[in-house]
C-alpha cells in the first residue's frame, strides 16, 4: 500500500475538519478509505493512517516547545540587544538611540510572544486531529472483521 495515499486520505480528513467538523471530515474519510481499497485493505490501511498520525502527533510535541526551533535564537537576539539599549540609555549622548533600540526591542518580544501563542494553538488543532483519526482508525479495525 502506498503510503501517499494514506497521506492523502489524512489531508482530506484534516481540511474537511478544518473546514466541516468532525461528523462530516469522518464520513467523507472512511467513504475515501471503503471506495479507494474496498472492504480487503481497510485494516492494513487504518493501521497504517493510525500508525503516521502517531508519528505526526509524536512529531508536533517536539515541534511545540518553543525553545526548540528559531523562537530560541531570536529571544538571544531580543535579550542582547535589550542589554545593550540599556547600557546606551545610561550614557548622556547616546539615551535617544537607547530608547530607540530598547523600544523596538519591546515590539518584537510582543511579536515573538504572538508567534509563539499562535503556533501553540495551531500545533494544538493538528495534534486534536491526529488524535480522532487514531481513534477512528482503532475503531473502524475493532469493526472491521
């Protein structure tokens, strides 16, 4: 069995749950699965999807940790240069270009506090998702004889 097609019938149930809830994305889900292998391939192919979407939830929880990906970087980045606007702020001449780089300092933390938030929400849906096809494939196998 080609595990691109196991991809694909995962798509299709993550953008009809996305876009249709779950009763619609499952119906149109196990119709692709029962239409595209008959009623002979349905176990290996549920194991299968069962089997990548565990991978996929496995993958995103590495994947939401903040600290493991670029946010890290630029959160060093945002904390050097603060060190460093505070230091320019404590000098006569040179406080307007400290406010300035302390200021805009500010705004790319909120930024990065949004992407961060943003992406914990996201992550969160997808690993919802992978979750009902793992129990919707381990259903459709307890049924399936």
């Amino acid at each position: 069995m080609n595990p691109q097609v196991v991809d694909e019938a995962i798509d299709l149930y993550v953008n009809e749950r996305m876009e249709q809830g779950k009763a619609r994305a499952s119906e149109r889900f196990l119709a692709y699965v029962y239409l595209k292998h008959g009623r002979d391939e349905v176990r290996e192919f549920m194991r299968k999807a069962g089997g990548l979407c565990r991978y996929y939830i496995d993958f995103l929880k590495v994947m939401q940790n903040p600290f493991k990906g670029p946010e890290l970087a630029w959160l060093a980045s945002m904390i050097s240069v603060a060190v460093y606007a505070i230091y320019l702020m404590t000098t006569d001449e040179d406080r307007i270009l400290g406010i300035g780089l302390f200021s805009g300092t500010l705004v790319y933390a909120a930024s990065l506090v949004k992407a961060v938030l943003q992406n914990w929400c996201r992550i969160g849906v997808m690993i919802a998702i992978y979750r009902e096809i793992v129990q919707l494939a381990e259903h459709e196998m307890e049924v399936t004889p």
